[in-house]
C-alpha cells in the first residue's frame, strides 16, 4: 500500500496486540482485553462511541482466528479460542464485508455543492435529459429519485460545482464484484472478485478484512515446528528502507523460523520455463505469475484462458520443491497469493503487514540486526518479478532470440482493460500481466512506499547482477 490511513493504523495495532499475546502464550487469557487497549474509555471514538469501535475490533479478532465473527458473536472468548487453537476454525473467503463496521455508503449519486454560484446560465438544468434539476432560490437541485445519473450536469457546469459520488469499494473494485444488499451493505460477489486486494485498501471504514495465517504461524514457531520462510522478491526494502534481506533473515529466525528461502531463485526457474514455452508455442502468451491477473482472465475474460501459460508461479514451484520434514511460509505483498496457496504445496502465507506486525511484537527493528545469509539465494532475473516490466525482462534475458518477439506488459487492472486486451493478444507474442500498479511493489498489503521501493530494488539488483 503506497500511503498510511487511521485504518491501517488500527489494523496494525491489533495484529501487533494479537502477535505479541500469542507469542508470550497468554492470547487465550488477554485476548478480551485488545478491544479496550485499542479503544480505552475515555479515548476519542473512531465512530459513534467506543463500543461500536470496541465491538468492530472484536469482530475484526476472530476473523484473523479465522471464525465466523457472526457465529461467535455470544460465545465467550475462552471458548472461541479453544476453538481456534484446536484447529476448529471456519471456511471463511479470503475477503469478508464486517457488517457493523460498513458505512452504506450511497450508491453512486450526483450532488450540488457549495461552489454554485447560482449563475443565470442554468446549463445543468437546461440540459439535464430528465428535467429532475430544478433552481431554488438561485441554486441547482437535483432530484435524487428521478436522477438517472447520466453525469450531463457534472460535464455542463462551469464551476465544477456538482460532484459525482460513488461508493469508496465499488469504485476501487475493477470487476464490480462489490454489490449491495438492501440495507445498503456492501457484499462481494466471490464468482467475479479477483482477490486484487482493492476494496480492502480502498474502504474508508475498514470494513473489508481478509482471513490471516498470522497467529496459526505463530503458533507453528512457538511449539518449535519446522518453517521455511519463502520471501517475495518485493520484499526488499519493506521493514525498514535500511535493511538489508541478510538482516530480515536474522530477524526471521529470531522469530523460531528454521530457514529463509529466497523465492527469487524459484522465479529464475519459472522465468526459463516460460521463456521455453514462449518459444515453443510462438507467442500469444499471457503470463501466469500473478493469481489476481490469472483469476481476471478466468472469471472476467474466459475467452483467453487458453493463452495464459502453464508455467507454474514461483511460489508454486517453492511448493513443489517442497522437504518432507518442513513448513513453507511465504510471505509477500498480496491477498490472493493465500488463494494461491490452496492450490500448490504452501503451509501458510503472510502478508508483510502481518510479518511487520510479529516483528514489533517481539521489539525486533531489522535494520539494527546482524547479517544471516539466507539458506538460498535469489537470482537476479528473479528480483526482477518484484516491479513492472521484470517479468517480461527476467523471460527475454532466458529467450535464445528476445528480438523475435514482441512483448507488453499489463501494469494494473482497469475497467478498460477488457477492451484493450483484445488488441494486445492480437498484435504481441507476450503479455505480463500484473494486477497491481507498478508490479508486486504495489500490492495491496506492502509497508513502503512503491517509489522507495522500486530505487531501492534497483540498487540491490545492480549488486547482485
């Protein structure tokens, strides 16, 4: 996520709590006590009081204990954590909607601001289709239950004084996968989400959570399992623009992780491959790296399914290449990498806030830690995965002949989309298709700025080239 909300914020600060408890073995004891640590008495509410924040922590609580927070609404939290400690959890989707803490927002809607200057021209209503804007003592009004929001006032008025209003959610999802019931909250419509992680980012409430891998992981390390983290190649520079990957690796196994991996090695592999099928099948390929972009073309455009290559992700081949005595955690910037994760060789998935939240919990800062090589080392071709474009690079760098085919690259799922990928399948051989702007730096669940990012990124890959 390029920049920091109070939501974020509030987000951190329980996971952090949740880490922090679970680590030192008393969550079942203290997990009642989060809420009022979040939301003391006499604290200024984020809503209408400090219960309804109180209750929407809670709620936010068991879904990361993976329980239903309607199911477990009246049961007692010793009882919902036995549940959850005894791997009773529910099949909760990766994205839920917290009824309580949804705004209902208005559906898209037209409005007259203050910026009327109840001019004479009237050019909102004389050209509204409907004749529902009408002038009240010199200013425009628009009839909202006439109104069929066909945007002609907004395009007519001089003053940009009427403002199109459209539900945070619905307009972040790039799939209108965000519907609304009657009461005016929000649903996702699972046969069309893509798991892109916009909605959660884009609600101004924190109504949207995802299901967390975090406190079971935690549990792994506290019992002394076996866990081999698998790091994105977007991690560089996420905990702290000063780390280094040997400091994070010092970092995780101070944590209880057994080995650090770095999945940049396993992209190297899945970049050769798909350069090897980009030769065999001569060209109109799609890459298949990123399951947000896979899960587009398979549930928005099914017309070119038969484009996306087969070559597995990397995370996929991580998995395959997975030791019988091990637990393989990865951990990266994405929702629907835990999506992905169902369906290849993987324990668990983390999300960098997740891991930056386990971090502070144990008062770790990476960038004051001691230097680990990694029990694997990426190739460079595979840190290219991590931004825009690398993918494309890290496959052209593995083609016997690069100039023979033309390549180009998606950078963000859009509504127009749809539209222009018709004519790149056309008119390309291969197109890297990345769902987030600016590549896997842009993920909805990174800590650092993108632009920090991809410099820093840059710099460590001219290192290790």
């Amino acid at each position: 996520m390029a920049y920091i909300t109070e939501i974020e914020i509030i987000k951190r600060k329980i996971l952090t709590l949740l880490s922090k408890k679970m680590f030192e073995g008393t969550l079942r004891e203290e997990i009642r006590d989060i809420s009022e640590k979040i939301s003391p008495d006499r604290a200024q509410p984020f809503r209408c009081c400090v219960y309804h924040d109180r209750e929407i922590t809670n709620d936010r609580i068991k879904i990361v204990l993976n329980l239903d927070h309607k199911k477990y609404k009246n049961v007692s939290w010793a009882e919902t954590y036995d549940d959850f400690f005894e791997g009773q959890t529910d099949n909760l989707p990766i994205l839920s909607v917290l009824e309580e803490a949804c705004n209902g927002c208005p559906q898209q809607r037209y409005y007259v601001t203050e910026a009327c200057q109840h001019c004479l021209a009237h050019p909102c209503a004389l050209n509204c289709p409907k004749d529902v804007i009408t002038i009240e003592n010199g200013r425009a009004k628009i009839d909202q239950d006439e109104c069929i929001e066909c945007g002609l006032c907004v395009k007519n008025c001089p003053f940009n004084a009427i403002i199109q209003v459209n539900r945070p959610c619905e307009n972040a999802c790039p799939v209108d996968a965000i519907q609304t019931d009657e009461q005016g909250i929000a649903r996702i419509d699972y046969d069309r989400c893509i798991l892109c992680g916009r909605c959660l980012t884009g609600c101004p409430f924190g109504a949207v959570v995802e299901r967390s891998d975090m406190l079971k992981v935690i549990r792994e390390l506290t019992e002394g399992k076996k866990l081999t983290a698998l790091l994105a190649p977007s991690i560089v520079a996420q905990f702290s623009v000063k780390a280094t990957v040997p400091e994070l690796t010092t970092a995780l196994k101070q944590i209880g992780f057994d080995k650090v991996y770095e999945l940049a090695s396993y992209a190297a592999i899945t970049a050769e491959q798909e350069a090897r099928e980009l030769e065999g099948k001569k060209g109109k390929l799609l890459s298949s790296c990123c399951p947000s972009w896979v899960y587009y073309i398979e549930k928005i455009l099914p017309d070119f399914r038969e484009n996306i290559s087969l070559t597995p992700s990397p995370m996929k081949v991580a998995g395959a290449d997975k030791k019988s005595d091990e637990l393989l955690v990865f951990i990266g910037p994405c929702i629907s990498k835990k999506q992905e994760a169902e369906e290849s060789n993987i324990d668990y998935v983390l999300t960098y806030e997740e891991l930056a939240s386990m971090l502070a919990a144990r008062d770790i800062d990476v960038s004051l830690c001691e230097e680990t090589v990694p029990d694997m080392a990426g190739d460079y071709r595979g840190w290219l995965f991590a931004k825009s474009g690398g993918l494309t690079e890290a496959v052209q760098n593995f083609l016997a002949a690069p100039e023979e085919f033309d390549v180009d690259k998606v950078d963000g799922i859009d509504s127009g989309l749809e539209r222009r990928l018709g004519k790149l399948v056309n008119d390309v051989d291969f197109i890297e298709g990345m769902a987030c702007e600016n590549g896997c730096i842009g993920g909805p669940c990174t800590v650092t700025n993108p632009r920090i990012t991809k410099k820093k990124l840059a710099d460590f890959i001219e290192k290790i080239r």
